[in-house]
C-alpha cells in the first residue's frame, strides 16, 4: 500500500493532460526518493487505484517516462526506475524546490564555478569556438527572434565557452545549474527579449566574448559579474 496520497499530488499538478500530469507525479516521487532508484514501481493496478485514474491513462504516462529514460521495463513484467537518472534542468528545479534550496546560493555557486572556468577559458578559447560564440550573439540579440531561438542561442553560447575550459565535469555541472536556474527563475518560461534584463544579459554575454577573443581575464571576470546582476534581477528572484 503506497503511504502518500498520489490523488492529492495529481489534482495540485499543473500540466494540460492527464497522461502528462500523471507522468509529472511520478517523476515527482522519484526525484523526491518515494521511488528508489533502481527499485520496481508500484503494479500498475495500484498506481491507477491511487490516482484515480484508469491503466489506459497510467500507461500513456509510463510510456513518456520510458522514453526520458526515469523508468525501464522489468523482465517478466513490470517497470522500474532507472539505475541512472538523465538530469535536466527541469528536474533538478524541482528537486531543488521540495529540498528549500536557496536561489540565492545556487546563483553563487553557479558564478564560482564559472568564474574558475572563464580563467582557463581565456587561455585556451579557440577561434572557431569564439565565432560560434558570436553567431549565438546574433540570435540572441535578434528582436524577431523567438523565445525558443533566443534560448537555444544561449545554450549554444555557453556550450562553446565550456568546451574551452577542457572539462566536461565541469561543462557537465554548468550546463546542469543554467537549465536548473532557468526553470527557477521563470526564464525558461519567458520570452527574454519583452523584458528589460534581457538587455542586460545580452550585454554582459557580448562583454565576455569580448573578454575570452582579447584573452582579458579581468574583462571576462566583470562580464560574468553583470550576468549575475541580471539573474538576480528576475522576477522570481526578487519575490525570494
């Protein structure tokens, strides 16, 4: 018998269909430990019991979690949680969130580790990396841009600056924080060029490629302080 009220989880669960919002709770339970790693998930029956929802809408769910890679099929029947957990940003935000995680430390530590990076950055940055840089910048300051274009030009941005630091621990775990305060912040969700940090952000990213081609590390040091103001000019980080 499960010892938490999946039900409850459900109807508090934003999301526009049931499979959709079934798959969320269950990857809640597993983020939070409810359903251990490695370990077989409940019958199916039961999980269906529990939410008050039928197997046809429970196994929808399961299949969405399958291809995420959170849970595999059990020889013999059955499914469990994966032995090794992909991270996206979007779950880690919420791992965050249920363990009280402070927005603020997250922030400091992200800018630590990026700022240890941006000195072996400025060393060994190479040129076909530093046009890739530039050709995110174009995107990301593009006002016809959409929300999506401008967000992967950021991503593409940060993945070839981190590729100069020659540590994919390192570009691992930043590109883990980034997705992870995005989903924190709200700016995953917005769209970045209707809001005035989105100017900000876009100056302190051309001062920092400017920085990493001039192998200015000082410069490369006070373009990632001016990101971090304009993180912590967020919304959400604000209310916190």
């Amino acid at each position: 018998m499960l010892r938490f009220d999946l039900k409850a989880r459900l109807a508090d669960e934003p999301g526009t269909g049931l499979s959709e919002r079934i798959a969320f709770v269950i990857q809640g339970c597993i983020e939070e430990g409810a359903f251990p790693i490695g370990k077989r998930l409940p019958p199916e029956r039961e999980l269906a019991e529990a939410m008050g929802v039928s197997r046809t809408s429970l196994r929808s769910a399961i299949q969405q979690l399958k291809t995420q890679g959170l849970i595999s099929a059990v020889q013999g029947g059955g499914t469990r949680v994966a032995d090794h957990l992909p991270i996206s940003g979007q779950a880690l935000a919420r791992y965050a969130e249920h363990h009280g995680e402070d927005l603020g430390t997250l922030i400091d530590l992200r800018f630590t580790l990026d700022s240890w990076a941006a000195k072996r950055a400025v060393k060994a940055i190479t040129p076909a990396q530093l046009e890739r840089m530039h050709r995110a910048l174009m995107v990301m300051g593009d006002q016809g841009a959409s929300g999506a274009q401008q967000m992967q030009a950021t991503r593409d941005f940060r993945d070839a600056w981190c590729e100069a630091v020659g540590s994919p621990m390192f570009h691992f775990v930043n590109r883990a924080l980034a997705e992870t305060l995005l989903h924190l912040t709200g700016v995953a969700s917005l769209e970045r060029q209707s809001r005035p940090e989105a100017g900000l952000q876009h100056e302190a990213a051309t001062a920092f490629c400017r920085a990493l081609e001039a192998r200015d590390e000082a410069a490369a040091l006070a373009a990632l302080e001016l990101h971090k103001r304009g993180m912590l000019n967020y919304p959400k980080v604000k209310q916190d």
